[in-house]
C-alpha cells in the first residue's frame, strides 16, 4: 500500500493542499461570478448576504480540511512511525503545503467578512 497514491506517503500528496486551494479558488470566484451576473444582491445588505454565507461556508469547510490535512501529515511525519527519510520528507513537505495552503485560504476569504458581493 506504500507504493498506491493514496498513500500518505506518495509524492502526489506533496502539491495536494495548493490543488485543493485552487480548486477552492475557481469555485468561489467563479460562483460568486455567476451569481453577481444572474441574481446580485442588494448592495445595501452589505456583507450579510446569502452569497457571502454560502462561500463563507465553503470557505470554512476548505480551510478546516486543509488544516486537518496539515496535521495528519505532520504527526505522520513524527515518532513513533518507522519512517525512511523520503517518508519523513513528503509527510513534512506535505504537512508544510497544505498549512501554506489554509493560510492562502484564510487570507483569500477574509474579506468575505467585511465586503459585499459584486461591488
């Protein structure tokens, strides 16, 4: 099983975090798109819209699978674990991307808090 890409150790696991955020990306602005040219909210309800309720929540649901993602591969990366060091290093570089990767997430959807939508 330590040869399969869904390995924990697999070198496929390393750029996952920046697909996953990119994924994440297309689907928030591209909705938020779609939404903004077919139904845009009224911009005098401000911030507390559906649309920014909706992408906030996909926003939370990204960023909580990244960061549990950072840390399964982190204390994968750990003791107990006999590891040989192409093991240690993927699960660290993968814990590493994918903390990079909800931190992108975290300041990317911030302004979901503040801003309204299609303005």
């Amino acid at each position: 099983m330590e040869h399969s890409r869904l390995s924990a150790f697999h070198p496929i696991q390393i750029p996952l975090g920046l697909v996953l955020w990119s994924l994440w990306f297309v689907v928030m602005y591209g909705g938020l798109s779609v939404v903004c040219a077919v139904a845009p909210p009224d911009p005098a309800l401000g911030a507390w819209t559906w649309t920014n309720l909706a992408l906030g929540a996909l926003t939370l649901v990204t960023l909580a699978l990244l960061l549990w993602l950072a840390v399964r591969f982190w204390r994968l990366s750990r003791p107990p674990h006999e590891l040989n060091e192409r093991q240690v290093f993927v699960t660290k570089l993968a814990a590493g991307i994918h903390l990079v990767a909800a931190l992108a997430t975290l300041y990317v959807g911030t302004p979901l808090l503040f801003l309204p939508p299609c303005v």
